[in-house]
C-alpha cells in the first residue's frame, strides 16, 4: 500500500515497468554492478496526483556525474532564451528584480538573465553541470531547493519576485518542501512558474518513455491546483508547451493576490472531461504501453532478421524506460549516436548499448534508425536530411511504432 507524497492520502498502482536501472546512469563496462529499482505508477485518487511507487534516493541520480546537459539541443536552446524573454517582458515589473531558477542545469536559461545584468541565482545540485553553469556567467548554489534552502536564499538575498524551473519540479520527491520553500521565498506580487512533461501528453501519445526514475510526478492543472492550495499558493494559468513530447507550464502566485486566467479554466474542465481525476484514465495507457513495447520488438527482429544493422539515435534518459521494457539490447542495436562528451564511450544502463560520438547517418551502411530521442525529431530529422533523401528511415515509437 502506497501514500500520496503530496495528499499522503492512499494512492492506487496504474501500471509496473518491472525493475530498471538508474536512467541517466550511464555504465563504464558492461560488467559495472547497477542499481536497480522497480518502476511503477500510482495515481491519488484524492489530489489526482500520478506519481512513481518507488523513489530513487536524490544522490543516486543528481551528483557531480550527472550525464544530462541541457544545452546539447539547439531547439531548446531557442526556447530557452524565449523563456528569458517571457520573464524579462510579462514577469519583471519593478526595479531591480531578482530571479531564482531550480535546476537551472548548464545555465541554458539563466546565461540569458545574467547577460542582462539582473540578480538571480540558480540552486542546481549537481555539480558538474552546475560548474558548467557558473562557466555561462550565472550566480549557482550547489545544493538541493527544499524549504530550509529558501528560507536561507531569502536571507541572504531577499525574496524572489520570479522563481521558476524546468524539468526539475517533476525530479522532487518532497514536493511539499517545494512548495512550502516557494510559498517562503516568493514576494507578495511574485510568480512562480514550471514547466514539466504533461500527463495529458503522455496519455495521449501512450509516450511511456517519459516514466523513468528521475520523473516522480506527472502532474496536470488539477493536481497542480490541488498541491499549490496547501500551501498558500494558487495556480493562475497554463500554457501548453510543444517540447519533450508535450509539456505544461503552470504559473502560480500567492492566494491573495491570485486571479485565474480563462486559459486555465478551459484546461482544468478538459482535463475532467477526459477522466484525469479518475483512475480509470490510465488503464489504456498501461495497455498501449505493452503494445508498443511488442511492436517494437517484432520490427527490430524483422529487421535484423533479414541482417539489417540498426543503430539508435540520443542516448535519452528515457530510452532507459523504452530499452529496456521492450527487452532490446545490445544484440539489437549496434550503437547509439550521441553528441553528448560526458555519455560517449560509455553503455546505456543494463542493455549495454555502446555510446558514439555523432557521425553522419548518411555515411552509415544501416538504413535504419531507432529514434530514442524522438521529442527533438524536428531537429534530428533537419540534420539529416541526407540520410532521409538516400532512403534512410527512423523507426518512430509513440503514438504508435512507424518506420517512416
Ligand atoms: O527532464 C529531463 C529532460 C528534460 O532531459 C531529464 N530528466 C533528463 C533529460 O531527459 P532526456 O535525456 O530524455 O532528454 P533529451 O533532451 O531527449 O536527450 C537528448 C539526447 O540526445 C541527449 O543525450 C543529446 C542527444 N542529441 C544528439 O545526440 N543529437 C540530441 C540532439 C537534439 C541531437 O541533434
């Protein structure tokens, strides 16, 4: 029997992957002892809050080895330095402002603010990349957001009239000392905002990748509403957001000064329409996930079968969740192309892919290639335009398995 982390009320199982290693753990020999844990989902049936049975502890995932570099894509890149803009234009309205972001990774947004001279400061606790950061020219404390680090950044550089982060929220599991830090550190008239992958995406999309250890929460505006009221918060609007295979940016603001918008409104009674405060929403999604798992494994036996060699494409941390569900390792796929330094020459956890430094597809005699890293298909597929021309292909996964 599981607790809520949010509500602690009594939460009910949706879906078991089976045991998995750490995702971002990526292994120097194949013969590395791993760590293993067991991947499922629970939904809360009283704060609709869709979350993992098991946690990870934090250091295990999140220490000076830290394999992801947010930086490694261009298209985020981009929306990134959008995402300064927003706050500059619609969030900064008094003198001398002062923003926070949680996790701000190798500083890929806030490199943007600090290039504009405003105070910030960024808590990553992983220190690589947080070196990575303060190499960008922005102000990092190397430590884990919690109530007792907002209270500290509070006193010694005052409230923060934005506090934002991307991809992080999801990663807490104290997600009550998130909130409550926020509700410490944010100003009277401040907004917090975050952005996460999106229940409702990944329902849609059957994209059962994006459940891997480091993604605790899967959240929605009516979990997001129901978790910012215990503490004085209030969710005031969403903006849907068409990165990493579909995420939510959810604003919020303190109750007393907080008046939601009709964007958020609308999303909230879709979101009821299409049972996200019902379990019964997630039985399917547990369904197509063995589906697609199968198909997949039934293409890649076609294919190498008839002696094809396949390689793969973004050593993901949710390729972790995919690989190894779906049973495919390194008998299946040769390599994985990747442009990350710190991930090449090492092998994806527990099916022992090799990691390669990015060569042309083109120049590569396999004309088939597992797109792990589908969320930046738009990006890969424009770099590879001549592979695409010759008749190469990309076997896609989600909503369904295409080779296209
Ligand atoms: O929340 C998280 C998301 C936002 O980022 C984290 N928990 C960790 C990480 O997840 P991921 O590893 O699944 O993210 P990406 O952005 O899908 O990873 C893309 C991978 O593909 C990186 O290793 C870089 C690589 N890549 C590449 O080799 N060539 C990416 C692009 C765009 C390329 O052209």
């Amino acid at each position: 029997m599981k607790h809520c982390r949010s509500c602690n009320a009594q939460t009910k199982p949706v879906a078991n992957f089976g045991t998995m290693p750490i995702s971002n753990r990526f292994v120097d020999t194949p013969n590395e002892p791993e760590y293993e844990f067991e991947l499922t989902v629970e939904f809360c049936p009283d704060c609709y809050l869709v979350q993992l049975g098991d946690a990870v502890e934090p250091q295990e995932m999140f220490n000076d080895a830290y394999a992801f570099f947010s930086s490694t894509s261009n298209s985020m890149q981009e929306h990134f330095k959008q995402q300064a803009q927003m706050i500059q234009e619609k969030l900064l309205l008094r003198d001398n402002p002062f923003v926070v972001e949680l996790g701000c990774n190798d500083g890929i947004m806030l490199r943007h603010i600090a290039e504009i001279g405003i105070d910030h400061l960024g808590v990553e606790p992983s220190g690589n990349v947080a070196l990575a950061a303060e190499q960008n020219g922005v102000m990092v404390t190397t430590e884990f957001f919690n109530l007792a680090t907002a209270k500290t950044i509070k006193s010694q550089y005052g409230s923060a009239d934005v506090i934002c982060g991307s991809n992080v929220v999801c990663h807490i599991e104290d997600i009550n000392s998130v909130f409550a830090g926020v509700s410490e550190l944010l100003s009277r008239d401040g907004t917090f905002f975050f952005e996460d992958p999106y229940i409702f995406d990944i329902i849609k999309k059957s994209s059962f990748d994006q459940i891997y250890d480091e993604h605790l929460f899967y959240f929605s505006c009516l979990s997001v509403e129901k978790l910012a009221s215990r503490h004085g918060l209030t969710l005031v609007d969403v903006e849907m957001l068409d990165v990493h295979g579909g995420e939510a940016r959810y604003f919020v603001q303190h109750t007393k000064v907080a008046k939601p918008s009709q964007r958020l409104i609308d999303q909230l009674e879709r979101e009821k329409e299409h049972n996200l405060n019902d379990g019964v929403a997630y039985i399917k999604f547990a369904e197509s996930a063995a589906e697609i798992a199968k198909e997949l494994r039934q293409i890649l036996n076609e294919l190498t079968q008839k002696g094809e060699e396949i390689i793969a494409y973004g050593a993901t941390s949710k390729s972790a969740t995919l690989l190894n569900y779906s049973g495919i390792t390194n008998q299946d796929i040769k390599c994985v192309f990747d442009n990350t330094p710190a991930k090449i020459g090492k092998f994806t956890p527990r099916t022992h892919i090799p990691i390669v430094s990015y060569e042309n597809l083109d120049q590569h005699p396999g004309k088939h290639v597992l797109l792990l890293a589908w969320n930046h298909a738009k990006e890969i597929k424009r770099k590879e335009r001549v592979f695409i021309e010759n008749g190469g292909k990309f076997i896609e996964t989600f909503p369904r398995v295409r080779v296209e």
